[in-house]
C-alpha cells in the first residue's frame, strides 16, 4: 500500500471527520434497521467497492510518473507545440484508462505538472470520461454497435472543441494544483 | 480493469527492478496525494449515495421512459448533470429506457451528461481546477452534450 509512509500526511485526520459520521450513521441504521439509512450504505458500499481498486492503482501510476518521467519530455509530448500527435496521444492515455471521472482529476494534475498544455489537458478529460475501453464494451454490450459508434463520433469532436475552448478561456498559463 | 490492473503491477514491478530508492519515493509521493484527496473522495461519494437513494435508478428510467419531447429531453438533460456515475450503473439504466421507449436524443443527452457533468462532483473538480476551471468545464461539457444528442437523433434512425 502507498500509505505506508513514514511521513505524516499534510491533511489531518480532522477531515475524516464528516466520514467518519457517515460510517457511524450508518452503522446505527443497520443497527435499528433503519431502511433508508442501510440503502444509502448499500449505494456508497458500491461507489466504494469501485474506487476501492482503481484508486490505490491509479495513485501508483501518478508516484511512479512522477519519479520517473522527465518534464522536459512530457513538454515535448503533450505541451503547448505538441500539436495534434499529443492531442492523439492524450485521448489514447484516457483510452486505456478505467474508473470515473473524478479518477482522472489527479492525473490530470500531475501531467499539467509535468508541461502537458492546458488544451491537452480538458481533451484528456473528456475522453477520460466519454471514451474509455471498459466503457466502450460495456455500452456496445448494453445500446448496441450503432449507437456506440454515433455516439464516439459526435463526442470526439465536442470534447476536442471543449478542450481548444478552455484554453481559450482561461489562458495558457493556467495553474493548477493538487489539493491539500 | 483487470488490464489495468496488471499494467499497473507491472510497471510497478519494473521500476522497483530498475531503481529501488527512487520507486518507493514514487509510491510515497503517490501515497501523500492519495491521503490528500480521500477525505473529499468519501464526501463525494457520500453526497452521491445519497442522491441515488433520493433518486433510484428505477424512477430515473420510468420517469425518462414515460416523458416525451422536450420535457423528457431536459429532464433527461438535469438529472444526468446531477450525479456523475460510472458505465455499469449507467449503461443498464440506459438500456432499460430504451426497452420503455424512451427516445434516442434523450437516452444521448443523459449518457453524455452523466459521463461529463457532475453538479455533485463540481465542489472536488473546483478543488483540482479551481472554481472558474470546473464551472466552465461543466458548462461546456452540458452545452456538448446536447449538441451531441441533437445529432444523434437526426443520425440515428437513418443509418
């Protein structure tokens, strides 16, 4: 597990707090029996048995980015010259990526960290979020071939759209930082 | 999943072979951050327990099923900004709205919402992004969302 570190976190436990009220509140549900209150557990147990394993995974990576890729290479790949082959590049990331969006908040960080340019960065969201394989095959199995494909067609070039429009937006020089 | 997952451990198991220091302050560092951003993980997560409890998915699909036109489109629209759910819950949900008739613009727009608007999501998204960033993206993303629908309806039938 990463969090077996000798350095103590710079967040403190105080902010388990509301959560640790969550597990309380529903430890009295189940405790009385209390339907609705075991429902909302039900639904958070499986949130949580998703993020349970992506997660700790996905932190991996983002350590393991961190040492080890150079940012002088991930300017060269993903920055703000990287042009089309690192917009390409930054939806193929997202493609063989899995768990929800909120997953990709910190990764997003940690390439914007390294140079990737801002375009970049909301591109690799969006197809973060309407691209990834696991989801393809879960949509193709659910809505069928056509509506998958219609749908991947018409997104590409939204979020691309979306990406080229923040950037706009907000400037090149956008900062941005992980919480905490 | 599981393909991640194993690239994962590999990568891991690589980098430990090529250099032991460095990839333990890897996993420390990752570490740190997973520690940093779970406390606003869980409120998530607890707000969309809630809102799922609030709103089951079998009222979601009957609701979607029964309203037609643009009712059912900006219904569809606002609910799936709401929450932002992963493709198992929402994948099925959409399936059965589609076995009650629900149309192909409105199963769309929820679809795309789902996946890319999260008013729930928003108060973490402003934590990484900041405010203006994540407002922004989410409005962009709703604004996509429709135009994606729109044009699915105008392809879908034809094709």
């Amino acid at each position: 597990m990463p969090g077996s570190e000798g350095k103590p976190a710079r967040v403190g436990l105080r902010s388990y707090i509301p959560f640790c009220l969550f597990l309380a509140g529903g430890f009295a549900s189940w405790l009385l029996d209390w339907e609705p209150g075991k429902e909302i557990l039900r639904e958070f147990g499986r949130f949580a048995g998703e993020m349970i394993l992506v997660l700790p995974l996905v932190f991996i990576l983002i350590g393991l980015v961190d040492v080890w890729v150079p940012r002088k290479r991930v300017e060269e790949m993903l920055g703000d010259e990287s042009g089309l082959r690192g917009m390409l590049l930054v939806i193929l990331l997202a493609f063989f990526n899995a768990g929800p969006l909120y997953a990709a908040f910190p990764i997003a960080i940690i390439l914007r960290r390294k140079g990737c340019s801002l375009r970049n960065i909301f591109v690799f969201l969006g197809a973060f979020a309407a691209m990834k394989i696991p989801m393809i095959s879960f949509e193709i199995g659910f809505m069928g071939l056509k509506f998958s494909l219609l749908r991947l067609a018409f997104t590409l070039p939204v979020f691309v759209a979306i990406g080229i429009l923040m950037e706009k937006l907000l400037g090149r020089g956008y900062e941005m930082r992980l919480p905490g | 999943m599981r393909g991640f997952s194993i690239f994962i451990i590999l990568c891991l198991a690589v980098s430990f072979m090529a250099d032991r220091k460095r990839t333990l302050s890897g996993l420390q560092r990752g570490g740190r951050m997973f520690l940093n951003v779970m406390p606003t993980l869980l409120t998530v997560m607890i707000l969309m327990a809630v809102a799922l409890y609030l709103i089951p998915a079998p009222v979601i699909a009957r609701v979607l099923g029964e309203q037609g036109g643009a009712l059912g489109f900006l219904l569809a629209a606002s609910i799936g900004s709401i929450v932002l759910l992963p493709g198992f819950i929402a994948y099925p949900l959409c399936s059965t709205l589609m076995k009650q008739g629900a149309s192909v613009p409105v199963i769309a727009v929820f679809v795309t919402t789902l996946m890319m608007v999260g008013v729930l999501t928003l108060p973490m998204e402003s934590k990484f992004f900041g405010l203006k960033a994540a407002l922004l993206r989410n409005g962009l993303s709703l604004a996509g969302a429709v135009v994606v629908a729109i044009l699915m309806g105008l392809s879908y039938a034809r094709i």
